[in-house]
C-alpha cells in the first residue's frame, strides 16, 4: 500500500517543519508596536517627500 506509506512520510514531514516553527521565537507585543510606528514614519515620510513634489510641480507650471 504506497498511498498508506506516502501518508505517514507526509505526516512526519508535517511534524518536523511544525516542530521548527515552534522554536522560532515570537515577536513581543512591545517591538512589534515599535516596528509598526517605524513603518508608520517611513511612509508618512514618503507621503510628505510625494507631496513637496507635486506642489513643487504645480508651481513650476511642468507636470508628467
């Protein structure tokens, strides 16, 4: 019975990877707070860097 054998294979391979991901240690509820205001920051950054631009655009009259 290959179909029974290739069950087992796939469970184990299944316990092994859950097995390595259960070692990975999780993000605290504080650094990911911290990791989330710094992504807030960069893209406010960009969305300010944006908008310079385009005002800066519109009032030399030249666009794309």
């Amino acid at each position: 019975m290959t179909r029974g054998n290739q069950r087992d294979q796939d469970r184990l391979k299944a316990q092994k990877k859950a097995a390595a991901n259960a070692k990975k240690p999780k993000e605290s509820a504080s650094s990911l707070a911290k990791r989330k205001e710094a992504d807030a920051e960069i893209l406010r950054a960009k969305q300010k860097k944006k908008e310079d631009e385009k005002a800066e655009a519109a009032a030399t009259g030249g666009g794309k």
